[in-house]
C-alpha cells in the first residue's frame, strides 16, 4: 500500500517533469516566433508597430489595427495560422534586427524599409508598399524644403532610416531630436519642442489625420526617399521569405491589398503609390 502511494506520486513527479519538457519544447519552438511551423492550433509571433495609426496600432480595448496588421493577418493565414493564432508584439524601429535575430517573432511588418545595411542582419519578403520620407509641420510653418531644416530643432526616431537619411543628405545640420517611437515626436510638434517631425508619408499622413490634430498639422509633401517597405524575417530564413513573397503575391492578385489600402489609407486621404512588384526595390538617388 504505502509501496503504491510511492509509486502514484513517482508518475505524478514523471508527469509533471514530462510536461516541463514540453512546455519547454514549445518555449524552444517559440524563440523562432512560433510554436508550431505548420499552424493547426500552434501560435504565431509577429513584430508591428503599436503607436501608428493607419499602419500598426494597439487600440484602447487591445485589439490591433492598420496597414501592417492586415498584411500581417493575411500573411499568417497564408502560413496556416489564423487570426486567433496571431500573438502580435511591438517591435519599435531600433530593435528590429534584434527582435527578428533573437527569434523574438517570425515575421515583422512594421513600416520596414528594406536596405542593404539592414540585409547584412536580416532577410526581407517583399517589398509591399513604397512609401517616401516626408516631413510634418504646423500648419502656419515655413519650412518648404528638406534644406530649410538646417538649424531647426527636427524630431526622428533612433534606428529609421527617416534619422539616417536626414543627418547623411537631407539636412546635415538641423538639431536632430531622436526618440524611440513616432508618437513621442508628435507630441513634441504639438507642444513646440520641435519645428518638424520626419519620417514616411504614410506614418505621417495617420497622424495628422487624428481628430486631435486635425487642422494643426499638414504634411510638407516632398519625395525625401524611396522606402520600400519588406517583410523582415530572421537571416537565411529563406523557406519563410518565399512563403511570405506567395503570401504577398496573391494578396495583391485576389483584391485583399487594395481593400487593404483603401481601409486604412483612405481614412488618412493618403495617396499611396502601386502595389509594388515583388523582389522589385526603388532605390534611392545617391
Ligand atoms: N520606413 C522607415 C524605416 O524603416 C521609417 C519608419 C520606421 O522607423 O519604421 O526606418
């Protein structure tokens, strides 16, 4: 009897360790972003911005919206995970390559241009959208052009390229203000910290169509650079980027995208360029 109970506790010890060993596994599974490669009941991490409406926002009731959560959605679905299965988590400009090298998440669609430098730290699907650097000011400033930023105080965030771009060509010697996240820079427009905030017109273009905003902002409208927005994916995933470039193919070909476009960029009367063609890039002029 007493022998039994030693027994009975043994399996209970067995089977406890059994399902640590399991939890463990899925843990394993979870560091490439997903516990299951094939979906059928098996979750999937995704990177998105949480703070850009129109492209990747976490709502007050916490559920997601924007441009990136429908691609995000579909490409998923297309991998075999449906929306229910998504876990999406914030992935802010400067920790992408981290976040995707880490196995943090499988896939990122967070305003992601595609570069050569990031392409030395992780692999793109795509590009999906062209978007272009633009600059937001208030709606009585005088700055017209990329020069005029010179020697004004200009908001951007650490790790874009919209920062890059402005301390390498667009502005050398505007007073650069970077934060880590689009929002931060808004709120610095708002309350004078900064003459102007710059970054993709698609970003801005959400913003300032917030009714909060409405009527203080405007966008300058210049073509500052090309950025072509990828799919990042951990560095020579390359079975993920062809799954995610079909994915991508065939939102585009059955309406998705443009449904897409117009659900999220409509609301912000963004004017956004074709869908682009798959494996195709913009460059910019050097
Ligand atoms: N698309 C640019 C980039 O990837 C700017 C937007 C962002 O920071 O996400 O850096």
């Amino acid at each position: 009897m007493k022998l039994r109970k030693v027994t009975a506790a043994s399996a209970v010890v067995l089977a406890l360790a059994l399902s640590a060993t399991a939890c463990g596994g899925d843990k394993k599974d979870d560091t490439s972003g997903s516990s299951s490669s094939g979906g059928g009941g098996g979750t999937i991490k995704i990177g998105i911005k949480y703070d850009q409406p129109g492209l990747g926002l976490k709502k007050p009731d916490g559920t997601f919206a924007g441009f990136d959560v429908d691609v995000a959605t579909y490409v998923a679905k297309q991998l075999g995970y449906d929306a229910d299965k998504i876990e999406f988590v914030e992935t802010k400009s400067a920790d992408r390559e981290n976040a995707l090298a880490r196995g943090d998440v499988k896939f990122i669609a967070a305003t992601y241009s595609i570069t050569d430098e990031r392409k030395q730290k992780v692999d793109f699907a795509g590009p999906y959208l062209l978007a272009h650097q633009d600059l937001l000011i208030k709606t009585d400033s005088t700055i017209a052009k990329g020069t005029d930023l010179n020697g004004k105080k200009l908001c951007s965030v650490t790790g874009s390229t919209s920062a890059q771009n402005v301390q390498k060509t667009i502005a050398p010697d505007a007073k650069l203000k970077k934060v880590s996240s689009y929002s931060e820079c808004i709120a610095a427009l708002q309350n004078g910290a900064v003459d102007a905030v710059t970054t993709d017109d698609s970003i801005l273009a959400g913003f300032a169509s917030q009714d909060q905003y409405k009527g203080k902002f405007k966008l300058a409208g210049l073509k500052l650079s090309n950025e072509n927005y990828g799919v990042g994916v951990k560095k020579g995933d390359s079975a993920t980027v062809d799954k995610i470039n079909k994915a991508l193919e065939k939102m585009v070909s059955d309406g998705s995208w443009q449904k897409a476009v117009d659900a999220n960029f409509g609301p912000a009367n963004y004017k956004n360029e074709q869908a682009p063609k798959i494996g195709v890039i913009v460059p910019n002029a050097s």
